[in-house]
C-alpha cells in the first residue's frame, strides 16, 4: 500500500497565533479577533494550501490564575462549533476540527454538533478530544477540583464509544422521503444505543442523520501514558509534542504506531503529527532576529507565570535569577501530565535559574531557519517516519501562515511528497482512511 502523502493541520490556539503574546506581533490584528473576515482569510490560506484540516484549540475559563494572564495575553476566543460552521460556507475542501472536553461535555451534545457540522460541509468536520486540565475548568462545571487523570481519561474512552454508537443510530439509508406513501424513514434502520456504562447512560438513537463521513475523525493530543493509550486505541490521528531529535521523534512515533497495533488496529489507522511552531526568516539570522524580536514583546512576567502553570506551583515570589530547584511529583499531578514530565526533563539537561528555565521552555517550542532548511526538516521526519505530517501552530497569525503556504508548501510539493490538488472530498479522504460502515450494518 502506498503512503498517505504528508498531511498538515493548520491550529488556532490564541486568535493572534500560539505564542500568548502573538498578538502584539508587528502583522497580528487582535481587534479583528471576532471578525469572520479574519478566521476566513486564516481559512482559505490554509485550503490554498491543501491543508488537510483547521483545527480549532479550545479551553473553557479565562485564564486569571495569574496577573499577566489578564495585563498581556489571555485566552479569549470564539465558540469552535459556531465559528467552524460559518467557516463551512466559505470553504470547501479544507476539514474542519473542533476542540471538545470530554470532562465537561455530554456525548449526545458532541456526537450531535459533530454529525450537524459534518452535513454543513459535506463532510469535513472533526473532533480534537482533550480531557481538560484545570481546576479552573471545574469551577465552571459544578465542581471544585479537575476530575482525577486516569477517571478523566476512562470518561473519554467511554465518550468515545457513546459518540460513535450514536453515529450509528441510523442505517445510512435509513430515511426514505417518499412524499407519496407518506413514509419518512424506515424502522428496521433504526438502531437504540441504550450505553449504560460507569460515566455515562445514554439511550440514544441521536435526532439527526448518520454523518457523510460515517464518523468524523477523531484527533487527539493526550501524551501521558493514558493519553498515549487512548490515542492508539481510538484516534485517527495524534497531535504530539514531537520527540527532541529525529531519533527520539522516530521512538515517540513508533510507541503511538504500536499502541495502535495492541488494539487491534493497523499503524496506518492513527497517524502521527508533530508540533511544528516554525519561525522563518529570509536567512538564519534574520530567523533569529524575528525569535528575538517575539521574546521582546514578552515580559518575564509572563513567561514565568506560564511556567508557575504548567507545573501547577507559583514560582513568582522566588528569586527568578536564583536556581530553579523544584522537587517533581509527576504522580500527584492532575494537569497535563505530559507537559510536566517534559519541564522535568529539560530542567535535568543543565542548571537553570528559574528565569532562564522559562525561556527555555519558550524556546524549545520553536523551529527556527529558513524555507530550505525548515522544508528540508519536515521532508526528513516524513521520510525517516518520525511523522506522518503535522501540526502547525504558527507563532504569530496572520504571516506565519501566510509564509508558510507561499514558501514551504511549494518546496514539499516540488519534493513529490505533498500534493499539488486535493484529491478527495471529505476529510477522511485527506487522511488516507476508509469510510467506516454502521456497526449495524449487514
Ligand atoms: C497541538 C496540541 C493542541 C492541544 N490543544 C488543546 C486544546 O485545545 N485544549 C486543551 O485543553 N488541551 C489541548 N492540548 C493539550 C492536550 O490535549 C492534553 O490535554 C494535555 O497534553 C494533557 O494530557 P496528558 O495529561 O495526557 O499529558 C493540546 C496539545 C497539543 C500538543
């Protein structure tokens, strides 16, 4: 069997790119950031690049833990599931994917805006499965503290198999219109879930036909050893963090490839994208330039503060330029696990102090060089199967993108590895998988 061609997700994290202070970026428009023009332009950049799907990030609080989270970047953002249907009216090849908490979401609503989304476009739409990772989250669903990692991940596999029974509540064939017998559907296509599990009892069928791509694709991002396995049992494909160099990325590969495998599935079923925050310059130093020139539009405060997050432990009324000597204890923590055991990692490579652990953190999210050496890049994780696409999560928005589709896009096309014209319709085709039939069906 022939290789999928190399696929890429285009990511909206923050509306002004994924760096948290993206948006004072010299070509960043952050009064446009709930403007329908502006999620358009990102869109049809994208699909002029033949990427194979947008995908939406999403959490559900405003991130007010820390100061500099409201005085210079904070988490604001549209709806996925409204903005992705308008988005479906100006599109027409591009996937559509929409972030959904299985912690703080139910499986009829999710199964039902995901089958409603699919029928807008024609089949394009997705899902990007994240347990959530907050206690801030919580605070907006009825709860004190983030439901416990691995009950949150046993929440998500079981949402997952609700969603997909209640895809499946209608035989594709199902609904007949014969205005003349006045028969609207046919009863022996219809199929009653009745899921009665731990998390979940849902009787079903859902109120709306089966989606055009059977069931939309399911992406996911959770790395720790949880999110690993639910990843290889149930996703299409996985947004990861990539593995340092390429035989770490070829290592982190091969573990999702076989964990798919245990399940019963083919490697081929789930592929794996990397994080890919490139910044790109004309030459080398002008790359650098443009990293140095992002780092100065962010205060320390901020990148301090982000660490104090993602280690879930304030670290501001430390010393920042004394050592960073903080005592991990990746079993008692409920954030994102995968996150935490990375921070502990870098922190063991070297002395930090703590303000230059944060940069460092920052750094390491960034692929600097320029559009020879960045294609070059991707050509060889693809090649040497440390990848089988990728995430981009463009630092700063509108130009990264934008640079992106005019000055890499026609190097991996050139390469023979990325194509030149879309070559299906609906999302699973750009995903190289197969239309899955109803489980009912003869
Ligand atoms: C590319 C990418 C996108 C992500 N998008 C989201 C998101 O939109 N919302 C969210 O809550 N988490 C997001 N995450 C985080 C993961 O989904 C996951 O929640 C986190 O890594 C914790 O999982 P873990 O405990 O399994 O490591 C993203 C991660 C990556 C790599």
């Amino acid at each position: 069997m022939t290789r999928t061609p190399l696929i890429f997700a285009a990511g909206v994290f923050y509306p002004g790119g994924e760096h948290i202070t993206g948006w004072r970026s010299p070509a960043a428009e952050p009064t446009a950031y709930l403007d329908i023009d502006y999620y358009t332009r990102f869109a049809q950049t994208a699909e002029a690049g033949r990427f194979a799907t947008l995908f939406l990030a999403d959490e559900l609080y405003v991130w007010d833990r820390f100061r500099s989270g409201i005085d210079h970047g904070v988490n604001v953002r549209l709806e996925p599931f409204t903005l992705l249907s308008a988005l479906s009216q100006v599109t027409s090849r591009i996937g559509l994917a929409a972030t959904v908490s299985t912690t703080y979401n139910e499986p009829y609503h999710a199964a039902r805006k995901l089958a409603s989304l699919d029928h807008l476009s024609a089949g394009r739409a997705a899902w990007n499965l994240v347990t959530s990772a907050s206690d801030e989250e919580a605070r907006n669903f009825g709860r004190e503290a983030h439901l416990e990692h691995a009950t949150r991940y046993r929440r998500g596999a079981e949402f997952v198999e609700v969603v997909n029974g209640l895809w499946d509540s209608w035989d594709d064939d199902a609904f007949v219109f014969d205005k003349r017998s006045g028969r609207f559907a046919d009863r022996s296509k219809l199929h009653v879930l009745d899921h009665r599990g731990d998390h979940f009892a849902v009787r079903g069928p859902l109120n709306i036909p089966r989606p055009v791509q059977g069931h939309p694709p399911l992406f996911q991002a959770g790395a720790s050893e949880a999110g690993r396995d639910l990843a290889g049992r149930t996703a299409d494909a996985v947004f990861t963090l990539g593995g340092g160099d390429l035989a770490g990325g070829r290592a982190q590969y091969d573990d999702y490839k076989r964990r798919a495998v245990a399940a019963g599935r083919t490697g081929d079923d789930l592929s794996v994208l990397p994080w890919f925050s490139p910044i790109i310059g004309a030459t080398a130093a002008e790359a650098e330039e443009r990293f140095r020139e992002l780092a100065r539009l962010t205060p320390d405060r901020v990148q301090v503060d982000l660490l104090s997050h993602y280690l879930g432990h304030d670290l501001g009324d430390r010393d920042l330029d004394g050592p960073f000597d903080f005592e991990f204890d990746l079993d008692s923590f409920n954030q994102s696990k995968s996150g935490y055991a990375a921070i502990q990692s870098l922190s063991a490579q070297g002395s930090f102090t703590i303000r230059e652990l944060a940069w460092e953190v920052l750094r390491r999210r960034f692929t600097l060089g320029t559009p020879d050496t960045l294609a070059a890049h991707l050509i060889e994780q693809y090649e040497q199967r440390a990848a089988d696409g990728f995430i981009l999560m463009a630092p700063t928005l509108p130009d990264t993108l934008e640079a992106f589709v005019g000055e890499i896009v026609p190097r991996l096309t050139d390469h023979g590895i990325y194509p030149a014209e879309y070559e299906g319709d609906t999302l699973r085709d750009h995903l190289g998988l197969a239309r899955p039939r109803g489980r009912y069906a003869a």
